[in-house]
C-alpha cells in the first residue's frame, strides 16, 4: 500500500501490541526497553501493517460517512453483487494467503515510514477442486524519515477463477 506519512508513535506500539496480545514489555516499558540489546522501545514484528489506516484508499479502512465495512450484516460485511459469468475469487475478493516482512532494522518511536508499492509476480496454480488459482504478489518497501529503508513488506493474495454455476 502507498503510504505518504506513517508516523510511528509510542502509544501506537503499546496499542498494538495490547490487539496482538503481545504482552512484552520492549513494546511499552522505556526502562527495560533501554536494558535490552535493541537499546530501546522497538514496534512489533507485524506494526507495518497498521499503515493501512494512514491509506485514504486502504479498502479496509473504515470511512467516515459510510457504511462500516465490518458491519456482520453479510458475512464478509459488504453485499458485492455478482455479475454473469464472474469467477467466484472476483465476487468475494480473495483471499490472503502469505505475508512476509523484512527488517533492515527495527522501527522506533519517532520514525516516520513512507510505503511505496512495487510491481510483484503473479502466477497461477491449477487446484484440485478449485480450479484454476491465481496468486498475486504485492511489496511494500518502507523507508524512513531519512529514505533509509526499513522494512520490505511481501503479501500474496489468492483467487479462484473457477466460475460457479447457478
């Protein structure tokens, strides 16, 4: 996801890690963070991901004035219509099937990350019982303050093109 500005805080990381249920103290005691080898209060191996709320167009992201994507009415939250001959993957959008981070070093209080997009692989897998799967690649690369990079996010996404049959 391309992010402009990320600005890591020390109350995002305690929240974070409290969702996580990651109950280290590197996360949230200055004290102890300070005693240890990385010298102070570090983020949680997957933080990066919490950028999404700093896309205006993450698709996730809950936007003032409309419906909540996560409203439990339908079971993904959103009513997507299909149209004739859609596979079943594009009605219901995929499915995350791997994420992989890189740390080039750890983030801190204080950096403020800018995510750039680059162009990932895509390949396809004949299933079993599904039908033909597509896997889409996308990379993340976070830089800091200074354009130093600091982590190389890579997801994939998976989807079926098999088309259901009414």
């Amino acid at each position: 996801m391309a992010i402009e500005r990320f600005p890591v805080e020390a109350s995002h990381i305690l929240m974070f890690a409290r969702a996580v249920g990651d109950a280290n103290p590197i996360y949230s005691d200055a004290e102890y963070a300070a005693s240890t080898e990385v010298g102070g209060i570090i983020a949680p191996p997957t933080f990066a991901q919490s950028s999404a709320q700093f896309d205006p167009n993450y698709f996730l992201r809950p936007k003032i004035g409309q419906p909540w994507f996560g409203s439990g009415r339908e079971p993904s939250g959103v009513t997507r219509e299909k149209k004739d001959g859609e596979s079943s993957g594009a009605a219901s959008g995929g499915l995350h099937a791997e994420q992989h981070f890189t740390y080039h070093r750890q983030l801190r209080p204080g950096d403020i990350l800018t995510g750039t997009e680059l162009p990932g692989k895509t390949w396809d897998k004949e299933g079993k019982r599904s039908g033909k799967l597509v896997f889409t690649e996308n990379i993340t690369e976070y830089r800091d303050q200074n354009g130093e990079l600091v982590i190389t996010a890579r997801g994939v996404g998976v989807r079926t093109e098999r088309v259901i049959e009414s």
